[in-house]
C-alpha cells in the first residue's frame, strides 16, 4: 500500500524498506492479537518514515495494497477437504510453492532491506526463508506462540500441559490426536514440524527472534534453539485506545470479565465451577463476599458446551455476551472491578491482560507460562493454580475486595512496561541493526 519512496525528515539518505509478513493482512477475525499487532506496527513505521510491504494470503478481508497481487491463494484448513483438493492442500501447508514463487518476485520488484516475520506457518510455510535468504535479506521473525515446537501450538493434552514431542518425538501428537482430536490432522501437524525441526529451517534461516515474555525465551532456549538468536522484546498495548477515562466505570461495578477465545485451553470450565463454588459458599453463609456476576466475552468452538455446563451447575449471576468490538469490549468494562483468564496452556503474553491493566482494571490469572510476568500478586491483580477451581475461587474472592489503589497500580504497570511508543523505538532499533550484519 506504498506509493513513491518517503522523504525522510532527518536529511537526503533513503530511509529503510520493510518487507511486512503474515499469513493475515488485518486485523478481524482470525488475525486477533496478531493482526492488532500488525496493522500498529505497519502504521507506525510509515509515521516513522519506512517504506512498508506487505506479504500474506489473499483474502476479502485484506488491507487495500498495491502489492496484492503478490499475495498467496488463502486455504482454509480448519476445513480439510478430501481427494486431490485435499493432496495439494496437505502439500503447500508444508511447502507452498506459489508462496516462494510470488515472494521471490516481490522481493526482485521491491528489494527490501529486513524482513519482520509473524505467523507464516501453514499458510505461508517455511518455503520462504529461502527465498529470502538467497536475496540476501536479513529475518527477523517474532515468536507470537509455540508452533514451531509443539504440532498443537499450545502444549495442551487431555487438559494439561505436555511437552512429551521434546527431542523430536513427535510421534506423541498423532498418538494423542493432539490436533482438533483427528488421527490426519495430527499426523499432518506431525509430519510439518518434524520437516521444519529436521532440517533446521527456522533455526538456520531467521536472523533474530523476538520473544514477547521471557518465557517463551526460555522455553524456545530449552528446546534447543541458539540463545544469540533470542531476544525478548516484551508487547505492548495503545495506552491512549485503553486509557482509563475511555471507559464508562460505574460507581459500584457488580460483575467481572472474561475476554476471549472460547475454548478448551483458556480454562473457562474451571472458571465456570469456580463461580458456582463462590455462589454455594456465600449461599452457605460465612465471611464470603456476594458473588459478582461473571461476564464471558468471544466466541468459540466451546460456546455451546460451555452454556450447558454454566445451566447444569445452576450457575445464577453470569452472562454469554457474545463478540464485543472495541466500544462493546469498553462498556463491558465499565461494568467490572476485574477480569480473569484463567488459561490451562502456556500462554505468552496476552493481549487481554495488557488491555485490561492498562484500562485500569487487575486481573485474576493462572500461574503459568508467561502470564505471572504481568501480575503482581496483590498489585495489579491475583494468579491461581491452572485447574484448580478452588486456587481460582479464592482468586477471585480477593480480586473483589481488593482495595481501589489495585486499579492506578494496574494502569502505572501498563504504562510502564507496555507502552506502544517504546516498543516501536526498540523495534525499529533491532530492525535497523539486522540491516547491517
């Protein structure tokens, strides 16, 4: 979506040309955090002056660019198909010949300085970094998950955390269907990280990653990938879209938030049984504080089962409200003295919570992966013990009665550690260097 090379303000050198890479091009739907990502760190570098080119799949969603006809044809494969559609679909998820083929004519046409990779996987696959590598152009690539270790994404099995495909045994996610319960899909998923781990193409190929929490460093340094190659460069949200005047808080919020996918992984179930134990325990009497009433936001393949396990456990002061855009994210807001997420996998490092602190809102969340990196216990907000829905009860008990400070100490955190404007200075600093190694 460039036009003519920008004048740079700081004199007559050329200022940098970024090749932008994601399986998405926007920020809807399936892009979430990713795409939110994407679409501020492509509008600030044009601020700063960059030229910006994007490479990704060709969807109806997609940001208007004059390099779309380089885009990739968009497959689905949350829908697999059979038969010769299926064959060729199996093929370009672990090598997509068309990807290298119209990236290798992109980069011939744009010649770009540094690469930044997010989530090229599947859809774009691995194929590229060779492309990249013979025009010689410098990768960065951001580790937004775990796919390039885990066949599932979230080391999650039977509802606990796995990490049996250490080493290269992969064969342990065919053997649990790890992947959406299906012998093919796991066996594909399988195949597909065995292929990139065995001949190194990610290791050997991009130049840096970043890492947003220092556990997902750590976790990528454990499974054998060079720590020279790591660097956490931790998230950031819009302190000004979140700040806390942009939400309309009642005087006496009564309810409590979730945000999010609804699925599995995110630990709604557990959060579920801890509510209802919360309304049998003030029911019973006691120091229980009155329940506040459970708000649950998004959409999932868990939606349905997840309302049928809140009407089988009686569950009397809780909400499905559905997808929220940002306005209905913020009146939901408005009604709460926290949010949780309660996840059972390894998360990195959630949009939902930095949103939340920085609206001035603490958070109750699991201890476990990269999430105790942004809560304080008693500070800006509670962890619990994943599955465990009385850790969580007690969690939530204490994020209701916790004093009015919590909320300036959740948004000074934010403002500390997550401020958009600093996250972009250091990226572009790590840019820049990549250019001249």
């Amino acid at each position: 979506m460039m036009g003519d090379e920008p004048e740079n303000p700081q004199g007559d050198r050329r200022m940098p040309t970024l090749l932008l890479v994601n399986k998405f091009y926007h920020d809807t739907g399936a892009a979430g955090g990713v795409g939110r990502y994407l679409v501020q760190e492509e509008e600030d570098l044009l601020q700063a002056g960059w030229t910006v080119v994007p490479f990704a799949m060709a969807e109806p969603e997609s940001r208007p660019s004059e390099w779309s006809r380089y885009f990739v044809q968009a497959r689905d494969y949350s829908r697999p198909r059979w038969g010769w559609d299926g064959l060729q679909d199996a093929a370009s998820l672990l090598w997509n010949r068309e990807a290298a083929r119209k990236l290798d004519a992109l980069l011939t046409r744009t010649r770009p300085d540094v690469a930044h990779l997010h989530n090229i996987y599947h859809h774009l696959s691995p194929s590229i970094l060779g492309v990249l590598k013979r025009h010689r152009v410098p990768v960065v690539m951001t580790l937004h998950d775990l796919r390039l270790l885990c066949p599932a994404i979230h080391m999650l099995r039977d509802g606990k955390v796995c990490e049996r495909c250490r080493g290269g045994r992969f064969h342990n996610a065919v053997l649990g269907r790890c992947v959406k319960n299906s012998l093919p899909a796991s066996l594909l998923a399988a195949l597909e990280t065995f292929h990139q781990r065995a001949r190194r193409l990610y290791v050997d190929q991009v130049d840096l990653f970043l890492c947003p929490s220092r556990f997902i460093l750590d976790k990528y340094l454990e499974w054998g990938f060079p720590a020279a190659k790591l660097r956490h460069l931790p998230n950031f949200v819009d302190l000004e879209q979140w700040h806390p005047d942009r939400i309309p808080r009642r005087e006496d919020p009564d309810a409590y938030l979730y945000f999010g996918r609804l699925s599995r992984e995110k630990g709604l179930k557990t959060l579920l049984e801890a509510h209802r134990l919360w309304e049998s325990g003030h029911q019973a009497g006691g120091d229980v504080p009155r329940p506040l009433t459970l708000l649950i936001a998004g959409e999932g393949p868990d939606e349905t089962a997840l309302r049928d396990r809140a009407q089988s456990l009686g569950i009397q002061a809780g909400e499905f409200l559905g997808t929220l855009d940002r306005p209905g994210l913020q009146q939901a807001l408005g009604r709460c003295r926290f949010t949780v997420l309660p996840s059972e996998c390894y998360e990195n490092s959630p949009m939902a919570v930095l949103e939340s602190l920085a609206a001035g809102l603490p958070v109750v969340g699991t201890d476990l992966g990269g999430i105790p990196e942004m809560i304080s216990e008693g500070v800006t907000g509670f962890l619990a013990q994943p599955r465990d829905a009385s850790s969580l009860c007690g969690a939530l008990q204490s994020a209701a009665t916790c004093a009015a400070e919590t909320s300036l100490r959740a948004r000074d955190w934010a403002e500390d550690h997550a401020d958009r404007r600093r996250h972009m200075a250091e990226l572009q600093e790590i840019l820049t260097q990549s250019i001249g190694r």
